[in-house]
C-alpha cells in the first residue's frame, strides 16, 4: 500500500494516500475494522482512523499498513447509487460558461456527462465533495463568497461538485438547484451523499 502512517494523539491514526485511493481505503478500512475501532473519517487525501484508549495502535497500525484495497473503479464493487435532478438556473452559470469558453448548454452538458463519487464530507453537515468533474469546469472558489447559499445549489469550485445540503456561506459557482434533499436529520443516515455513493445530476 502506498500510503503514510501518522500518529493522531493517544488514539488515532492519520493514513496519507494518494487522493484517488482515499474512498477505496476508507471503505475496505470500514468493512475489516478490528474490535477497538470508533470511526473512519476520510478527507481528500486522508483517513483518519479514531480508536478506543484501550486498542493496541501497534496492533492497529500494522493492520492499517496490510489493509487490502480494492479497485474502486472494480464493477463487481457494490456502492450506493443516486441520482439529482437539477434545474440549470444558477446565478453563476452564465458566468462559467463565460470563463470556460463555452454555451452555456455546453456547461450544463459536461457537468450531466460524467459519473461523479462522494469522496468525503466536509464544510457544513452532509456536504459531499464529489470528484469526477470534468477538467473543462475546473475553476477556482469566487474571488468574493456569498454571505447566504440556499440549500439544494448545486455548484462548482476546483476539481469537485457539490449540493448544498443546507442555507450556508459559500464561495462556490452556482450552476443551479435540486429539490433532493442531502441531509434529512429524520432519515438514517441523515446525509444522502455518504462517501463512496456514486453520483449523477441530470437536468430537469
């Protein structure tokens, strides 16, 4: 495996990988968890592996350094699957198509054409980075982040693509909205977009 271990405090370890075995890593660490275990938290070029103070780290270590990871690209790899309708209103839209040199059909074309992974969630409850966005739409946060995002935008800044899952600050390109809720305390889990689900958005 190629990653770096890292001791996080008494009980935890911090596993570095390269950004496209993250999910794969988080999964498989998940799945294979010894007894002493708490949670697997991924980032995007992280796992952090929390553990009770009674774990053995040395034990837990050599566990984490021998852990198998499977080809997440492997179609025989079960993983959630959903799918976001989106309207294409969004008040930055006219300005990525703009910045990227295309229609703004165009736009709305590249960012329904590609398969999407929740690779960790981050920033507010049930936001979900998703990697996969084509490289045509990579663009930088906006020079000047909006003091209230609505929940259900659906947006871009650098590598990924998001929904947001709740009425926040935010500094990302907004292409558009969904009705689909990502977070619902009252579902189980409250978060859609749970790392490794498989995601596409598809104009409506």
């Amino acid at each position: 495996m190629n990653a770096v271990l890292r001791a996080v405090g008494p009980s935890a370890w911090l596993v570095e990988l390269d950004p496209d075995r993250v999910v794969a890593f988080a999964a498989a660490a998940r799945t294979t968890a010894p007894t002493g275990v708490l949670e697997v938290v991924p980032a995007a070029r992280t796992v952090l592996v929390m553990f009770g103070i009674d774990a053995d780290r040395r034990e837990l270590g050599r566990w984490l350094s021998e852990l198998a990871i499977p080809n997440q690209n492997d179609p025989d790899v079960a993983r959630p699957t959903v799918e976001i309708p989106v309207t294409y209103d969004g008040a930055d839209l006219a300005e990525v198509a703009s910045a990227t040199g295309m229609s703004t059909a165009e736009v709305i074309e590249r960012h329904t054409g590609v398969t999407y992974r929740s690779a960790f969630c981050g920033f507010a409850p049930g936001f979900a980075y998703l990697t996969g966005l084509d490289a045509a739409l990579h663009l930088p946060r906006r020079s000047t982040p909006r003091t209230r995002v609505p929940a259900g935008a659906v947006a871009i800044a650098a590598t990924y693509s998001a929904v947001y899952p709740t009425a926040s600050p935010g500094g990302w390109h907004l292409l558009g909205h969904t009705p689909l809720a990502v977070w619902d305390l009252d579902r189980d889990p409250p978060a859609r977009l749970a790392p490794g689900t498989t995601v596409h958005f598809v104009a409506v």
